[in-house]
C-alpha cells in the first residue's frame, strides 16, 4: 500500500485542459476518476476572456469578462476562432467581433488592447496561464505538464498555435487531443461496453463530429469532420444584430451604439438564449444611457433563425457517417458535447439524423476537460487499459504541375501516419527543391489551405534528374506534420528548412516565453493589486448602501466617525499599487462596520420574523 | 525497413482475415503507441513515433484487399502505373466512344441524355462489382501458388477496375452538375 501511493506521488502531475472559445477548464485525475479544478470562488468556467487594464497589467478569466463590459476596446474573447489564421481567413469575422488589428497581421493576427500587441497564442497563453495557476493553488503543487484539446476539424496550424500557446504559458504540452475524442474518454469510463459512438461537439465557435469504435479499451475514431468556424457565437451574433437593429430604430441613435453598449446588449442576448433551451420565451432587455430596449423572443422565432446554423452541421455528420461507411443504424450511441448540444433543436436534429436518443447525462460544459484528464492520466501512465487511435482530418497533400495536389495522405487516416515521396532536380547542378504542402480536400493548391514551404537544401549538384530526394511526411500524434529528407545518392539527411505559411516562427515563441518569464512577476502583483481593488470596491459600494439604512442612525457619533475614517482611509491607499495595504485598509473598514452589519442583520431577521407572524 | 506483413506478424499472403488483422492491429498499438512512450527519454520517442506510424500505414494498406493487391504487386516489381489505367480496355472501346458522345451532349445542355448516362453508370457499377469479385479468387491462387501469371491477371483487374472507376466519377461529377 506504502509503495503504491509513493509510485503514485513521483509520477509527474499532468494536468488536462479544454481550452474552449467561451470558457476553458482544467482537470486532473485522483484515484476516484477525473475531476475538474475550481476556480479560488468556486467556479469551475473560467470565461476564455483576456484584457489589458488601464495600468497595462494583464489580466485573463472573470476579471477580463468584467472589463469586456466596462473597458471592450481593450478585452478580447472567442480568440480561438482566430489561432492559425492570417487576416484574410477572418474578414467576415472581424464585422461582428470588435476587434482592433495591427498592421502586418497577414500570417499571424495581432491583436491591438490598449497600447499592447497580442497575437491569438499569447492571449491564449493568458488563458492557459490563469488556468495553471487555479491547478496549482488547488493542487498544492508546481504543474507543468498538460494535454490541452483542439477541436478535431482543426488544421495543422491551429493545433501548432495552440501548441504554442501552451509554450508561452510555460506548460510542456505532451498531446493534443481532439475534443470529441476526449469527450469518448470521459464516456467510456462508465459504459465498459463495445460499440460504434458517435460524438456531435458543438461549442461556443466550433463543430465537430466524430465516429468511433470502441473495442476492449481501444477507442479507435473512423472517421471525423466538422467545421472550425461554426458554434453558439454564430447564434449569439444573429440575435445580436436583430436587436442592434431594433435599437437603432428605437432610440433614433444618431451613431452606432458604442462598444460598451454593444457588449451589454450581447450580454443579454446570450441570457435570452440560454433560458430560451429551458423556457419557451425570454426577454432580452437593455438600460443604458437614459435608453430602455426590451424585446420579447419566443422559442419557436429562435428556432426559425437558427435553422440554417443548425442544418450546416448536418452535412458534416452524413459525409463523417460515409467517410466511415456506416448507416445511421449502425450508430450505438450518440454523445453530446459542448454548450449548444442544450438547445432543444439541436438535440432533435441529431435525434433525426441519427435516429438514435442522444446522451446528455455528462455535463456538455466539462466532459471534454474531463476526457482530456484522462488521456494525461494515460500519459502519465496512470491509466494503462485505455488507448485512443485517432485520425487526421484532412488530407495532406503536395503542389505538382500546374497547380494541382497531389495527395500524400488522405483525410482520417489513423495517426501517427506517413507518406514518403520522391522528388528530382529539373536543372543541372540545381541545389534546392521547394516543395509546397497543402491540406485539404479539393484538387486544385489554391482552393486547399497552404501549410508551408519545405526547401530542401544542399543537394549535391547533378545533372538535371539524376538527383534522387526521398521526403517523409509524417503526421504525429497531435495532428501536426514534420519533414524529414534523404539525398538517396550520398545517403545524408537533406536539410529542410520550413516556412509556414500561417503562424509563429520558432524564434517568435522563444522570445514570447522570455517575454513571459519577465512580465511573469510584474503580471501577477498587478492582478493582486486589481484583486484588491475589486474588493475595496465591493466594500465601498455596501458601506454606502448601509449608510441609508436606519442602523446607521442607531450608531454612536464615535462609531460613525470611524467608519467615515476607514472609508477615507481606503480611498487614500486605492490607487497604491500594492495590494498588501489596500487588504489592510479593506480588513479595517471590516472591523469598523461591524456592528452596522449585525444591526442590519438583525432588523432584518426582526422584519422577517414579524413577517411570517402575520 | 520491414515490410507491412512483418509488422503485423503475418505471413505475406494476399487472403486476410479481417478479424484476425484488427486483432494484431490493435495489439500492437497497444505496445507501440506514442502514449507508451509519453515518460521515457527523446531516443524511445523518436523509435515509437515511427514504428506506430508505419504500423498505421501497414493496417491502413493491408484491410483493403485493393491496397494490399497493390502494395504486393509493388513489393514484386509489378507496379500499377497510373498510365496503364489510362489506356481504354479492348472491350470496353464500343461503350467509353458512346459514353463520351453522351457526356458531350449533357455538357452541351442537352439533358435528354440523362437517362442512357445513369443507365451506363449502373452498368459500369456492375462491372465494377464484377472485376472485384474475382479477387478473392486470384488472391487464393497466388497464395498458393505464387506464379507471376496470377500476378499479372491481378493486376489486369485492378487495372480495369481503376479504369471503369474513373468513369463512374466523371459520370458522377457530370450528372451532379448538371443537376
């Protein structure tokens, strides 16, 4: 027994994480099962929300969710729609996310908050960092390890910023693991049988839908599909402009609401949505700036506007059902994953498709994280019985003549997959070959995403055609693809030097993790000090809330004054930047209110009292 | 580099048991897999990524009969050239000339032809069937026999069949673009 639990305690903690566009979630698997890790209040959602405050600090989780009301120009959400992106792929999104761009923004986004410049990895690694911080103060230990999940339909430059984005945050990412492959896991724990499942993930921005064979531990994925860029913000976003247009006729505006309105408004839209899976209408209403909006909606006109959201994730899951050449019938069970999966609609159209009652009995917000607990519990070796096959979701293939692709390996093939290739010099002497790799699943290099150029270099210079360069492709087990070659002639390794096309460089991350090392210290006092001013201003607001109570009249002069002097007190230390004074200033005030408080409570519980006697 | 049979710890024969193939597939991707390896140092890494993957493409190849044919018409210098499934089979000559003269015509518009196209596609499909169903039998013969003339024969079939599926895709793509 003494031996088991030392084994356990030298393994390596490995933490799991759903890194999510609206929230994200960290678990860890004890000797019961996987468990999420609450946040220090409680909470186990911490919003995907990251803001840099006026005084420059950053700051990720709640805290940023405030600001994205009170300072919008300078928070950013749902910024995992634009990892692996470059500033064409996101026009359309950018007029309905009111997000500021940098200039050179082509190859990787950069985010413009305040007088900052974050590109999607870096805010992501805010995310990620507020995530290991939680692990760690619930934990009581340094965690450094972890899985993070990417959606499966995601490409490989999504999964290496993702990548990345962990780096930043100072964590060794040992996997990525597809989120409805992870959400099987978390399944499969209590249901030990064999079967093909079928997962239907839909997130706050992104769908995916899996097929898998589950056989004695093995969970072997058939075949996936999905689409990055489809998920409840697209619901959030088509309510959000039915109302803006609403208010702009209403209030006769003479500009757009501003971005503070706007996020209120957004607020309340997501409200009004979330109540409408359980209730058949909602209200969405909005004070602000002397204006009232009120809006009654009905379950049935919401449905009518997210039909045509619905419906595209439909022809994913009958191209995954034929990539895996299964008929609905042959589906044993169908997972539901993610947020949306609670509204009513959805939950009836995969009913439909499938023709099989969906599984909601694990919460949708956590089973992925949960999954992702125990695919780091397999790592880590915790968990032995257990292994995932998954695939690629794309095809990779190489530019040939006149623009075609040629393809190496095809889409959902189980993974690690390779492919090795040939390649020629077309002139003497000719030194280098660039070869350019794509993924997708069209026939033309200009309709298929452009991975990165491979130059191969240092070809021993011969006649046109008589070089012989043998290139292994080989996809790993995160879905993300190296080069290796061989000068078949001299039997020496071929140097290759990668251009992403989307991206971070190497270089570009190591200096971002310096970065991070230096502004580690300076971050984290700057989120004690807003901590403490969060909590200054709770303290204050209530004090001057009791301050119309009649307790405070109860109060002695000598009382009153000394909370007047508390109160002055905090105010002086307000805007120190050290947060120890302001808790200090914080705990006085505490002790000075205290009997305003009891005097409160007990004409309260008096009033209460008196109320049941009647 | 060992061949994909070796990797699964089957005698190279072209007639597979399916359950029997999964069956060592998955055991061995219980011992190979990258996440065995996940604790142990950079070399071990390395050596699992690479056996794991191409224990991958091994089982990919050898549960198709179709890429297992070609993968033994290639490891016995027989290769399947892609020029060789260009070239139109002696007796389908009559049927490509009038499925083209149809194909033309739909393109030009004229959708009357739509019938006699999904009739050649059906008939197609049967052929299809028709050249995949002799496998099992020349496979069982190769294996018994290992003669060069039943590779031959495979892959005259393979080749047909890659021609007719050709057909049945441009048809396919022709209708679906019409429609």
């Amino acid at each position: 027994m003494g031996n088991f639990q030392i084994d356990f305690g030298k393994r390596d903690r490995v933490v799991g994480i759903d890194l999510g566009t609206t929230n994200s979630l960290v678990a860890f698997m004890d000797l019961t099962g996987p468990k999420v890790i609450p946040d220090p209040s409680g909470s186990n959602l911490v919003p995907s929300v990251v803001a840099v405050s006026p005084d420059g600090a950053i700051v990720a989780g709640p805290e940023a969710r405030r600001m994205l009301i009170t300072h919008p120009e300078r928070t950013v959400y749902s910024v995992k729609r634009l990892m692996g992106r470059g500033l064409a792929d996101v026009g359309e999104e950018l007029k309905l996310f009111p997000f500021r761009i940098a200039e050179g923004s082509e190859s990787v986004i950069q985010l413009l908050l305040g007088d900052r410049k974050l590109t999607p990895p870096e805010v992501s690694a805010h995310v990620l960092r507020h995530l290991k911080r939680n692990a760690e103060e619930f934990l009581g230990e340094p965690v450094t390890k972890a899985v993070i999940t990417v959606p499966a339909y995601f490409n490989d430059a999504q999964r290496q910023a993702t990548k990345d984005a962990g780096r930043i945050a100072g964590l060794d990412v040992l996997r990525l693991v597809n989120e409805p492959t992870a959400a099987s896991l978390a399944y499969g724990l209590d249901k030990r049988k064999d079967g093909i499942v079928a997962v239907y993930d839909f997130g706050g921005g992104t769908f995916d839908i899996s097929i898998l064979k589950l056989h004695e531990g093995i969970f072997e994925v058939l075949a996936t599909n999905g689409d990055t860029h489809l998920g409840g913000d697209d619901i959030d976003n088509l309510l959000l402009r039915i109302a803006l247009e609403d208010i702009a006729s209403e209030w006769e505006l003479n500009a757009p609401l501003d971005p503070e309105g706007v996020q209120r408004l957004r607020r309340a839209v997501i409200e009004a949505k979330e109540s409408l899976s359980f209730f058949p209408s909602a209200r969405i209403e909005l004070e602000y700036q002397g204006h009232a909006y009120r809006r009654e909606i009905d379950r049935a006109l919401l449905e009518k506007l997210i039909a045509p959201i619905i419906d595209r994730t439909l022809g994913p899951c009958r191209q995954c059902l034929r990539d895996s050449g299964l008929t609905p019938e042959q589906i044993d069970e169908v997972v539901m994953v993610g947020g949306s999966t609670r509204i009513p609609m959805v939950r009836s159209a995969v009913e439909a498709l499938f023709r099989s009652h969906p599984h909601t009995d694990l919460n949708p917000d956590e089973v992925v994280a949960l999954g992702a607990a125990v695919q780091a519990a397999i790592l880590s070796g915790e968990v032995e019985d257990k292994l995932l096959l998954d695939v690629t979701p794309l095809s990779l293939g190489i530019e040939t003549m006149g623009g075609v692709v040629s393809k190496l390996i095809h889409r959902n093939s189980t993974i690690p997959a390779s492919a090795t290739e040939s390649f020629t010099t077309a002139v003497d002497g000719q030194r280098n070959v660039l070869i350019h790799v794509l993924q997708g699943e069209r026939e033309l290099a200009r309709d298929c995403r452009s991975l990165a150029r491979f130059d191969l270099k240092d070809i021993d210079p011969v006649p046109a055609g008589m070089a012989r360069i043998e290139v292994r492709f080989l996809i790993d087990a995160n879905g993300i693809l190296s080069v290796t070659a061989v000068d078949k002639r001299t039997g020496k390794e071929t140097g290759v030097e990668v251009k992403p096309s989307y991206g971070l460089t190497d270089e570009q991350v190591e200096k971002m993790i310096l970065e991070s090392f230096e502004k580690a210290g300076e971050d984290f006092a700057a989120r004690q000090v807003l901590e403490a001013r969060v909590e200054a201003d709770n303290i204050l607001r209530a004090t001057d809330k009791a301050k119309q109570n009649d307790a405070w009249l109860a109060l002695s002069d000598a009382e009153r004054a000394a909370i007047d002097r508390a109160i002055n007190e905090l105010l002086v230390v307000y805007h120190a930047e050290d947060h120890r004074l302001i808790l200090q200033k914080i705990e006085s005030l505490n002790a000075a209110t205290q009997k305003l408080a009891e005097t409160m409570m007990n004409a309260a519980v008096g009033t209460a009292l008196k109320g049941t006697h009647i | 580099m060992s061949g994909y049979f070796e990797l699964l710890g089957l005698p190279p024969a072209l007639t597979l048991d399916a359950a029997e193939l999964q069956r060592l597939f998955y055991e061995r991707s219980r011992q190979w897999h990258p996440d065995r390896f996940a604790r142990k140092p950079e070399e071990e890494r390395q050596r699992a990524l690479d056996l794991s993957s191409r224990l991958n493409d091994a089982y990919r190849t050898l549960r198709d009969p179709v890429q297992r044919a070609q993968y033994v018409l290639a490891q016995e210098g027989l290769d399947a050239g892609p020029q060789r499934s260009a070239d139109v089979p002696p007796e389908l000559l009559e049927e490509v000339f009038e499925l083209n003269m149809a194909l033309e015509e739909l393109r030009g518009g004229d959708i009357s032809v739509r019938p006699q196209l999904e009739a050649a596609r059906a008939s197609f499909l049967g052929m299809l069937a028709a050249a995949e169903a002799r496998l099992p039998e020349l496979f069982a013969a190769w294996d018994a026999a290992r003669r060069r003339e039943t590779l031959a024969e495979i892959r005259g079939v393979l080749d047909r069949r890659k021609y007719i599926q050709n057909l049945v895709n441009e048809v396919e793509k022709e209708l679906s673009a019409a429609a």
